[in-house]
C-alpha cells in the first residue's frame, strides 16, 4: 500500500523585530522619580525636618506611581 503524497510547505518567516523604544508611562515615571527625588532636599528646607531614608522611598514611589498610573497606556485603543 502506498503512503499518501504529503506536500511539503516552506516555512514562513515569523522574524519580528523588538521595539525597545520606552513608552509613554515609562519615561513619565522615570521623570516623576527623578523629579520626586530632586525636590526631596526642598522639603527639609522647607519644613526644616529631614525625611528619613524609607520615607523619602516610599514618598517617591508613591508619587511614581501615581503619575504613571494617570497616563494612558500606548496600546489602549481610543475609540473612534
């Protein structure tokens, strides 16, 4: 008995190139950080009180996240 034929298909290109360009909640949020950490001396001249290491850290990333979470994300699709 003789096998069937089979057809033999190349196989296609499925090459896709990475966009390592950052998006927009990304560059915003390395912006807030460094923003945040840039006015932390101001506080202390401020309100003359120093913040201490972990709540200078968890006022930045409070921030941080806040503004990144305001942005919209690049794939989400605006209706038309």
């Amino acid at each position: 008995m003789a096998a069937p034929a089979q057809t033999i298909v190349p196989e296609q290109s499925t090459t896709t190139t990475k966009n390592w360009t950052p998006t927009a909640k990304v560059s915003v949020g390395i912006l807030a950080a460094s923003i945040t950490t840039l006015l932390l001396p101001l506080w202390k001249k401020l309100t003359h009180s120093d913040l201490e290491a972990t709540q200078a850290t968890a006022l930045t990333t409070l921030i941080t996240f806040t503004i990144q979470y305001l942005v919209p994300d690049q794939n989400s699709k605006v209706p038309q």
